[in-house]
C-alpha cells in the first residue's frame, strides 16, 4: 500500500521516469525506467506488443514538504500500460501544509497508453494536491483514470485538491480542478457536485476516431455521465457511495465506448 503522509523537515524530492519505445519487432522496450526513494518502478509480464509496468511505493510518502513526480513519454508507435500496485492513502501528520504529487505523461504519433493507477484515499487531516497533464499526439490514443475516496469508512476526508488537463495536437481538450474537503469551496458536497457521495472518478479516452464521430452524450446508469470533449475525446465522470462501485461504473463506461 502506498502511503501519503505529511511531516516536519525540509521535504523529498522524488522523479520516477518512464520511456516507451517501439522496439522494431513487433513490441515496446523501455529504455528508460528509473525511480528513487519512494517511488519505485517494476516491469511486469505483458503479452503482444505492449510493455506494463507498476508503480510501488517503496516507503511512505510524499509526506509534509515533499514533492514527487511521475514522468511517462510513450514514443512514436509504442504502446505502454501503467497501474499501481494498491490504493494510495492520504494521511495526515505533524508539520502544516500540503503534500504534492505530479504526473507528467506525453504520447507521440500512433503511440498509446493506458493510466490506471488504484484508487486514491483521502483521510482526515491529510492535505494532498494531485496534478495531472498529458500531452498527445493528434493520432495518439490514452486511456486515463482517475479515483479518488473520501475518507475511510465512516470518517470524514482531509482536504483533497486534484486537476487533470488533457491536450491534443496542442489544444487542450480539458482542464477541470475539483476541491474537496475541509477547506475546499462550498458546495463540493452538495446535488451540483458529490450530492453526499465519497467515491468520485473520471475517465479520458482519446482515439483519433473520436474526431469524425465523436462519442454520444448520455447517461450510463445511476451516477455516470459520458460526454464527448472539444477533439477526439471523451470523458466520463462517475460518483458513487464507495470504491467498488465506482470502479464498475468506469469499467462498464469504458466496455460501452465504440472500438475500431
């Protein structure tokens, strides 16, 4: 499990790195797979031409002044799979201020990737902000998502702030920011936005079909929506009473979307 505290001193630096490459054979190498402290990195067996890898956290953290990132690049034609290990925990700690947590992620031409890390958990007291930006090729593909829990069960959550923007060929396609928590703007938990909800997820998926025939706005079940984005993407957005359920709710969007 990984955790995400916050404490006293002067914070860790932390850079995990990947790179895809098309390795000429039908396959993706990874010439680049570095990670310290923290953030540690492991290939895992994938079959047909993409690579996987999981992300583990070594020890906890980021904790209190601490500032860890993720960068992905998948180059032209490669393919690459990206999970975590477990849940993510955001907790509290001793020193004030919040903890950061970066993700970078570039796709070049007729690359693809997969982002499904697990859940994130926000718990009382804890003060996390999550950044998220991905830049695409007009013919590259991703598949990103995003969950997030707020609180354990029966507890309130800490204070969780988590902005994802997409852009493709350039132009951004999305840039949302949601707040939630103590602290947060009025309203994260009212009918506009969670309506008492504490399992909230997106979903981005980008294919160069999208562009001709974008994706039908719709309702899929209770507590997801689907839209089409201004380019060849689509997001789907869920909130739901717990983990489980939100994650089905993503998988069976995911299922329904059109597939060339």
């Amino acid at each position: 499990m990984e955790v995400l505290t916050v404490r006293a001193g002067a914070g860790v630096r932390s850079v995990a790195r990947i790179v895809a490459r098309d390795d000429g054979r039908g396959g993706t190498s990874l010439p680049v797979l570095e990670s310290d402290g923290p953030l540690a990195l492991r290939r895992t067996r994938a079959a047909g031409p993409e690579a996987r890898v999981m992300l583990v956290g070594a020890m906890s953290g980021p904790l209190g002044g601490d500032h860890f990132t993720v960068e992905g690049r998948v180059e032209e034609g490669a393919r690459l799979s990206v999970g975590s290990a477990a849940a993510t925990i955001a907790l509290p700690g001793q020193a004030k201020g919040d903890a950061r947590y970066d993700v970078r992620l570039a796709v070049a031409a007729q690359g693809e990737l997969h982002w499904l890390p697990e859940q994130l958990i926000s718990v009382r007291g804890s003060d996390l902000y999550v950044t998220t930006r991905v830049e695409l090729a007009a013919t590259a593909r991703l598949v990103l998502r995003e969950e997030q829990v707020l609180g354990r069960v029966g507890e309130e959550p800490g204070r969780l702030t988590s902005r994802l923007t997409v852009r493709v060929a350039g132009q951004a396609v999305l840039d949302q920011e949601l707040a939630c928590g103590p602290g947060a703007p009025g309203g994260w938990d009212g009918p506009a936005v969670l309506a008492g909800h504490r399992a909230v997820g997106q979903l981005v998926v980008v294919r160069p079909e999208f562009a001709a025939e974008p994706v039908t706005a719709r309702v899929l079940g209770e507590g997801a929506s689907i839209v089409p984005l201004a380019g060849p993407a689509a997001l789907v957005t869920a909130v739901a009473p717990d983990a489980l359920r939100l994650r089905r709710l993503l998988d069976e969007a995911l299922a329904s979307l059109p597939r060339t």
